[in-house]
C-alpha cells in the first residue's frame, strides 16, 4: 500500500494523531556534548470551535475566524507513567494562507526553543515533506518532518544562532498501539479463526 504524504496541517495534524515513541540524536556544534535519547510524544487534534483557538489567537491578536484547527502536544520522558510535565507542552494553531492549505502560519502558545509565544511559517513540498521556519529574538528554528509510512515518521530540526548554527537533531518517530487498540486487533484478528 503506497503512503499518501499529508499536504495540509490539518491533515498532518490528524495523521499524526496518537502516542509516539522517539529516539533522538542531538548534534551540538559548540562547546556542549553530544546527547541522544528517547521519549514520548502525544498528540491531540484540537477542532476549530474549540476554546483554545480562540485564547491563542487572541494571545498574538489574530482572527480565531480564519483557524482551521490545531493540535497539542505533550512531551515526557519514555516509560514514565507519571502524568506529562505540563512545562513539555505546546499548542499549535493552524491559519493557513489560502484554501489549499500547503503553506501558511502555525501559531504557537510557546515556543520550543525559547519559551514564549511565537508564529511560525510553514508549507508542504510536492514530496509531502512539511517545513516549519520559526524566527525568535536572537535565533531561527527550522523544523523538517516526513512519514515513512503511517506510523513511523522522520523530524530533523536545526537551530541557528547569530554565529551560525548551534545543534541539529534527528528524530525517529514510531507510533506507539496502545492497550485499545491491540484489543481491538485482537477481536479483529480473533473473528477470523
């Protein structure tokens, strides 16, 4: 079966529903060590009528009216069962620029980088790979991220300072089953014995 790649936000968003596994490497170009590590990625699509597209717009005093969703995201550290740290967590609200959807702004309540609300640029390429440009006081993010298939994903990311760029990272992404789901493959799986 052939991938169709997502090629609106909103379409990204809702295939990238659910709860993700990432491995990631973490190239520093400066003093500081290289890292790796794993965690957990959980996203939920957030409708357009939902309140939190209206308190994030009005945050950067733009119109919710032109909002076509959004999503969030919570990031917590891979095997803790603890409720996610709500300081690893964003919300993105997407406004695209036409209605084709394959580019416009993500509108964030925070940045990754620095930790203040931001707006961001994105498009969609013929390939479906989706870029993410983030421009902050004293830095650029730019984000890149691809599926595979449709439950595993690829997202490179840089961050350029003044002086050239600082780290890069590569991340693998699985899309974790969880206890649900397998049921419901089992029942599946089990209805055809």
């Amino acid at each position: 079966m052939q991938l169709i790649p997502p090629m609106t936000m909103m379409d990204f968003f809702r295939k990238s529903e659910g709860n993700w596994f990432i491995q990631r490497t973490v190239h520093h170009f400066d003093l500081v060590s290289d890292e790796s590590g794993e965690s957990n990625l959980v996203i939920r699509v957030i409708e357009p009528n939902d309140p939190k597209i209206e308190q994030v717009c009005n945050s950067h005093n733009l119109n919710p009216v032109k909002a076509k969703g959004g999503a969030s995201f919570l990031w917590q550290a891979n095997l803790d069962n603890d409720e996610p740290n709500p300081d690893y967590a964003a919300i993105l609200i997407d406004i695209p620029d036409d209605e084709t959807g394959l580019c416009g702004k993500l509108i964030r309540n925070e940045g990754y980088v620095e930790k203040i609300p931001v707006i961001c640029r994105y498009w969609f390429g013929k390939d479906g790979i989706l870029t993410i440009n983030t421009e902050y006081g004293n830095s650029q993010g730019q984000e890149r991220c691809w599926f595979i298939t449709d439950d595993f994903r690829v997202r490179v990311c840089t961050v350029r300072m003044m002086n050239g760029v600082q780290l890069m990272t590569y991340c693998s992404e699985r899309r974790c089953i969880t206890p649900d789901v397998l049921e419901e493959m089992v029942q599946k799986n089990s209805a055809r014995i």
